[in-house]
C-alpha cells in the first residue's frame, strides 16, 4: 500500500499544467480593457510580471515598448524568437493584434514542450 502512495504522489507531483494563451483581440474603435488585460494575463501565464497599460484612446508608443520588452524577455528565458510588434494607424491594428497572438503561440508552444 506504501508503495502504490508513492508511486501516486511521485505522478502527481511529477505532473506539469500546460500553459495557455488567450488569443488577444481589440473591440471598439480605441483600445479596450479586454485586449491590454488579455495581453497582461498571457504575460503573467509566461512568467512576466511587469505589467503593460495603455492610457488614452489610442495605442500608445510606451504600451507597445512594453509588450515588446516583455516578448524579449521570454524569449530570452525560453530560448526561442519572437517578433518586435509594431502598430500601425488608428486604434489597435489587424497587423498588431495578429503579430502579438503569433508571438503568444510561439511562447505556449516553447512553454509546453
């Protein structure tokens, strides 16, 4: 019997949870709170804590200068390559939103093998 609860706490602590990442998508014409908190929530599931926020209507340098700093980061930690995310016109781009959600597959896959 000592055997066989052993051998089940030795699977159970030996078990790892697989990462998850959101997929990250932006409502509205300015930049919501569902897309920066889905962004941050991905960031902490990687293991980054700083957190990235967005003030005013549109996506500002300093918001996209953190994200990319945090894509870095993981990469560095997970040894793989990221893209640098860059948006481009009003709100939050088709082109950004899709490179940050490429970049959070790149780390859940990486995280998960």
């Amino acid at each position: 019997m000592k055997k066989i609860l052993l051998a089940l706490s030795l699977l159970i602590s030996g078990a790892t949870s697989a990462a998850y990442m959101s997929s990250c998508y932006n409502y509205g014409d300015g930049v919501s709170y569902s897309f920066t908190s889905c962004v941050n929530r991905n960031f902490r599931e990687a293991g980054q804590n700083f957190s990235c926020f967005n003030y005013g209507d549109e996506l500002s340098y300093s918001f996209q200068s953190c994200v990319n700093s945090n894509f870095r980061s993981a990469a560095r930690d997970l040894n793989i390559f990221v893209s640098s995310c860059n948006n481009y016109g009003e709100g939050v781009s088709f082109s950004y939103q899709s490179c940050v959600n490429r970049n959070f597959r790149e780390i859940e896959r990486a995280l998960n093998k």
